[in-house]
C-alpha cells in the first residue's frame, strides 16, 4: 500500500528540516521499518513550505501504531519547532488521495 500526505514547514526552516532528517536517530529508522514502512520520502515546495511525503507501509493500522511509540513522540517534540503540530507535538498531517499509480 503507498501512502502521500502533505505537512506544513514554518517558514525559514527548510535547511533545518533537511539537516534534522540526513541525521535521522537510528531508533526512527528502527520504528519505520518495523512497522512495515519502506520506501519513505519527504519533498518540499518551496513556494509554499509544503512538504509532500510518500511512503510504502505494508497496512495501515500497522503503520498508525508508530506514533504511538516513546521514540516517534520524542521525534514529533524535537521536529515541533520548525512545523505546525497538533497538540500532542505530532505534525499536522493530511492524506492525500491517491489519483495515480504507475509501477
């Protein structure tokens, strides 16, 4: 199953966003894989500071229980600073719908 959604970038963050993620805790990428995401990646609109991310989980519910992980919560309170949360620190995040797929 592929996955996009969109996030929002606060403005002069881009280059911290980058250098955050190059640098991605070992834990993070532990928590991706083991709930069956692979494939992941995170673009940037620059014009608009939205980032469009892309990943392959293997199910949904699967990949929800994530954020539930001590790990990725920490992740969302380090991120929260340079893009819009929700409450609990987590990215405002919104699925997109899939339109088209071509393997």
């Amino acid at each position: 199953m592929i996955k996009g959604f969109k996030m929002k970038l606060n403005d002069g963050m881009a280059a911290e966003y980058k250098k955050r993620h190059n640098e991605l805790w070992p834990e993070m990428k532990d928590i991706i894989h083991n709930q069956g995401g692979k494939n992941y990646s995170i673009f940037l609109d620059e014009e608009t500071n939205i980032l469009f991310g892309y990943i392959e989980i293997e199910n949904e519910e699967r990949w929800n229980k994530a954020g539930k992980t001590d790990v990725n919560q920490k992740w969302w309170d380090f991120m929260a600073s340079i893009m819009e949360t929700n409450e609990d620190n987590s990215p405002v995040s919104k699925d997109l719908e899939l339109m088209f797929h071509l393997d």
